[in-house]
C-alpha cells in the first residue's frame, strides 16, 4: 500500500511532547548557570577571560577606564544545543527539538568621592525553543514543511547613585528601564507538484511588559539598637497582554491575507511609600513597617495599606525564635495555563474588572545552633490568598480573539507548610541540606463544582 501523507493534526499531537524535552532543556540549563554572578569590574589592571565547551561559550572582560575611579565589566554566554544537534536531523530525527539561549551582562561603576558612587549596569537575553518537521506523500507529490516555536527575551538597564551623608544616614537612587517578551511562533506550507503550487500558514503570538521608573530608598541607623529605613518609587508600567499576527499567502494566486488581533496595552502609574522600623531590646527584636501603594490604571485608583511585623526572640545563644505577620497586595497576576504543558506563564496587571491580589501571611520559626557551625532551622507558614485568576473551564491562551479579560475566573486560595534546613557554615566541607512539605490550594465558583482543587493540578470533571 503506498505511504500515506502525514497529516498536520498529527503533527500537532506531537508537538506537546517535543516541546517538552526543550522545556526540559531550559530548567536543567538555569539550574546549571544560576550561580553565574555579575560582579564589579578591576580598577586596577585590564583582564579578560574565555571559554569554549561542547554546549556553551563564554567570554569576559573588565578593567579601569580612568584614574582607578571607574571601572568596567563586561560577559556574555551562548549554549550550542541548536547546532549540536544539527548532524542528527535527518529523515528519521528531522523533528529533534532545537535549543538556545544567550545573555549579555555589562557594568560599571565610578567613585565620584569617598561619599558618591555611580553604579550602571544592563543585561538581555533570550531562550528559544523549538522544533521542525517536514514530510511528503508517498509519491511525493506533496511535501510539507512544520516549524514552531516559543521563547522570552528580556531586557534590563538601572542607574545606581550611592550616597553616604554620615556614618549612620545612607541614600540609593535609582532609575530603571525592563522590558520582557513572550512569544510563540508557527509555520506551516505544503508544495504540490508538478504545478508548484504553494500555500503558507504563518501565526505570531507575542506578550510583554515595559517598565519605566525611579526608586529613592534610605536607611538611618539611630544606634546600635534601632534602624529606621523609608523610600518611595513610582514606575510607568505599559502591558501587552497579547497580540497575534496571522499570514496566509498563496503563490498560485498571488494573494495573501494578513490578520491582526488580539488585546490593546495598558498603561498604568504605581507609585508606593514604606516606612520600616527596627528596634532591639536586650534578647527581644521587632521589626514594624507599613506599605502604601497607589496603582492608577484604566480610570481607577486602588489605594492599599499593607502592615507588617516580625518578631524575634533569642531564648539561649544556640536558641532563637521568630514569628512574622503581614497584609499583601500585588498588582501583577500570573496566569497559567497547566493542561497543555508548556511554559506559558504570562504576566497580567490588576483593571478596571481584575483586582489586585490580595492576602494574608503567617509564619512561626526556631533557628537553633550546633557546634562545629552547624545550623538547624524549621519554620511554618501559613497564607490566605483572595482575587486570584485562573483559566475558564476550556479557556486557554490560544483563543486570540478573545480579551484575556473574558477567558478568566476569579477565585481564592490558601497555601501552607513546613521548611527544614541544616547549614554547615564552617570548616573545609561547608553546605547545605533543605526541604520543604507543603500544599497550595485554589477554590473558585465556577471552576470544578466550585470544590476546592490542588493548584495546577486542576480536575474538572465531577468525580465521586
């Protein structure tokens, strides 16, 4: 029997589990890189440093600019997992999927005086993951071509200015500019011989968030026994909470239909005061602030207090106690979507019909310390959560031509638990062992019978 063309929708079943392995890919890679850290450039001599291996490259510089006052460094990284894998695309392996990421890392800093320093820094990267597959019939007179993708790139740049006025007030100002992105891309085209017709699907899906802002933070230390620290920020936030672009062209008529759609951005204004006070008495330590936060956003202001306190009590000199409070509020919403699989967390603000989050903590802890360094401590928390976001029952975000506003349910959560960890501080052999028990739950109305579910681990059928 002659071969049969593989269909698109086949394709499109596979695609989930390739994806995957490049999701996979990404999380072994952060974990590997995670202790990559930005420090500050040599004032006193040029150097430079660089490396090539199987899967990644890397290269480093840094010296001073002028007088010792100023100086610079410079890195960047890029895997090689996408050419690696290029000499096993063949026929058998066309559709192995393909992975990359780099980042570029620059700072500088300059000694205005003994009391005034300058620091900038910036950082972009991108992670991109994605698979091809092509294809014909069995007497080749159709082939296919399949490809997609998704990624995120960021980009962030701040400007730093230190100030020491004495030896107990200090000041950091600082000005900041981020941008992130979120994308998925598709491609299919199908070849028909011996006409050479050619028909090409393309769709783009894009997500971000730009920020824009300043900071003013600053810290007194009246004595050795009390601390007050207040600031203030305002950020002009603008969110793309996504836009899709469709192409379909046909060569044999020469023709082509262009699409766009999706959300229009938000523009919003968060500014925020604090104040923090810290004070010790004998073996007894309290640490009272208070948050206030005005988010601006579609015509409506949400003004929020948010109190906080902790708590420590040193019961011995191996043995201490602590316990903690505080009111939450959060302007940001991360919407998952679990049931397909892949990493399409996306960042959503609070409008005009989506509240901020809001919540509630609770936390109890004992730090006890051993000899030789060792460290022991467990502690226990507890939260409620109201205002949360979660997908509608066969809602997800593929569906472009609906406001994420619309593909939404609002509901409320709680999660609790116990954190253990042993500390090794001193010595030739230093590490640490930690673990964690604990449970995250959602309950929304229209989501599951209204019965509450494990968050992400979502079930809505109605079992008994």
């Amino acid at each position: 029997m002659e071969k049969k063309l593989l269909s698109l929708e086949l394709y499109r079943r596979k695609k989930i589990s390739q994806v995957k392995t490049g999701a996979l890919l990404v999380i072994v890679l952060f974990i590997l890189f995670i202790s990559f850290m930005l420090r500050e450039g040599n004032n006193q001599k040029f150097s430079g440093e660089a490396g090539i291996g199987l899967l990644t490259t890397h290269l480093l510089l840094e010296g001073p600019i002028k007088n010792e006052k100023t100086s610079f460094i410079l890195s960047g990284r890029r895997t090689f997992l996408d050419v690696a894998t290029l000499p096993f695309k063949n026929k058998n392996l066309n559709d192995l999927p393909a992975y990359y990421f780099y980042d570029l890392n620059g700072k500088s800093n300059h000694r205005i005086n003994k009391r005034n320093r300058i620091y900038l820094s910036i950082y972009t990267g991108e992670d991109y993951s994605g698979t091809k597959y092509k294809g014909s019939s069995g007497d080749f007179s159709k082939k296919f071509e399949c490809s997609n993708g998704f990624g995120w790139s960021n980009l962030t740049t701040s400007a730093r200015w230190n100030s020491v006025f004495s030896k107990r007030l200090f000041s950091n100002l600082t000005f900041i500019y981020s941008k992130y992105l979120f994308k998925t891309e598709e491609t299919k085209s199908e070849t028909f011989d011996p006409n050479g017709i050619l028909d090409v699907y393309q769709s783009r899906y894009t997500s971000g968030i730009d920020d824009i802002g300043s900071r003013w933070d600053i810290e007194f230390y009246a004595n050795t026994f009390h601390t007050l620290r207040t600031g203030t920020n305002y950020t002009y936030h603008t969110f793309n909470p996504g836009f899709n672009i469709r192409k379909d062209l046909q060569d044999s008529i020469n023709n082509s239909l262009d699409t766009s759609y999706g959300n229009k951005k938000i523009n919003i204004r968060d500014i925020y005061l604090y104040a923090e006070d810290e004070i010790k008495i004998k073996r007894f330590t309290i640490n009272l602030g208070v948050h206030f936060s005005v988010f601006k956003v579609e015509g409506v202001n949400y003004n929020l207090i948010q109190p906080r306190m902790s708590m420590s009590y040193e019961v011995t000199s191996k043995l201490n106690l602590k316990a903690g409070y505080g009111i939450l509020n959060q302007h940001l919403h991360l919407l998952t979507n679990s049931s397909i699989g892949l990493p399409t967390d996306l960042w959503l603000p609070a409008t005009r019909r989506i509240k901020p989050q809001h919540g509630a903590y609770y936390s109890t802890g004992a730090y006890y310390a051993f000899p030789k360094g060792l460290k022991l401590s467990m502690e226990g928390y507890y939260r409620e959560m109201k205002n949360l976001i979660e997908y509608k029952e066969g809602a997800s975000f593929y569906q472009y031509s609906l406001s994420w506003e619309d593909k939404v349910e609002t509901g409320k959560g709680k999660a609790y638990g116990i954190e253990l960890m042993l500390q090794k501080q001193e010595g030739r052999l230093t590490g640490w062992f930690g673990t964690t028990l604990s449970r995250s739950d959602r309950k929304f109305e229209a989501l599951n019978n209204g019965r509450t579910f494990p968050f992400k681990l979502k079930c809505f059928k109605d079992v008994h």
